[in-house]
C-alpha cells in the first residue's frame, strides 16, 4: 500500500441503468427473481459500490495489490428504473491496516437510492490466487 493510501479518498461514477441490471437478469435461473419488477437490482447496486471504490483507490495500491469487498452495510431506499441514471459517490473514512472503511451514498434523479457503509481489505494477488487454488484443490478432493 502506498502512503497516499489515507482517509479521505473519494470517488464518483455515474451509471446508466440497463435492462439487463434489473432484478429479473440477477440471476436468470431463478424463477423468483424472473417474476419481479423490472428496477435495479440490490446485487448490482453492490457491485456498483464495490466498483466506485476501486476507482477510489487507484494509483494508491503497490504493484501485485488488489482490494477484495469483505463487508457490506447498504441500504436499497428508492427503485431506479432502466434507462435512468444513478451516481454514486464513495469516500474512504478509515485504513486500518489493511482494511479500509467507505462510506457510500448513491441517488437518481428523483431520490437518494443507498447509503451505508463498504469494507474492503488489501490483498497480495498472487498469495490470494495461490490459496484459492490450494481451496479448489481440497474441494477436488472431498
């Protein structure tokens, strides 16, 4: 992690919803959620968060460094439908070691869409793909 990696940070991305980020495209194999309204789906709003915050972090991560979420605090306030937009807006409130803390807020044109809080921790990418390997590895093996 490099020094400029500090509390402070923000990051902004302005998303235009598709159909296809609706929750009947979540997962398509469920009946349930085939069945639902066609509005921006919880699991895509978290990985819009999730995406916001990388772009936080940018130019701030060493060589060989990546951030996993491991933690997420959200609410789903107003439903936004496809073809509008929704902004999010992220900002790293605390590093602690190498966990980081963001505090998140997401609107739409009409109304606020989310706000909470997302953890994510600094990982070295090679070590993290050599355990997921020994991980898939056992599971071979059960």
């Amino acid at each position: 992690m490099r020094s400029s990696l500090r509390p402070g940070l923000t990051a902004t991305l302005y998303y235009r919803v598709p159909e296809t980020r609706t929750v009947p495209h979540l997962l398509p194999e469920s009946d349930e959620f085939g069945g639902m309204p066609s509005v921006l789906a919880t699991g895509y709003l978290v990985g819009l968060v999730e995406w916001t915050c990388m772009r936080a972090l940018a130019g701030h991560l060493d060589e060989g460094e990546r951030t996993v979420g491991v933690h997420v605090d959200l609410s789903h306030e107003a439903a936004t439908p496809p073809g509008c937009a929704v902004t999010i807006d992220v900002e790293l409130t605390a590093v602690d070691g190498r966990r980081l803390t963001f505090a998140v807020q997401a609107k739409d044109d009409a109304a606020i869409v989310c706000r909470g809080t997302h953890r994510r921790a600094v990982i070295d990418l090679r070590r993290f793909e050599e355990r997921l390997a020994d991980r898939a590895a056992m599971e071979g093996r059960a």
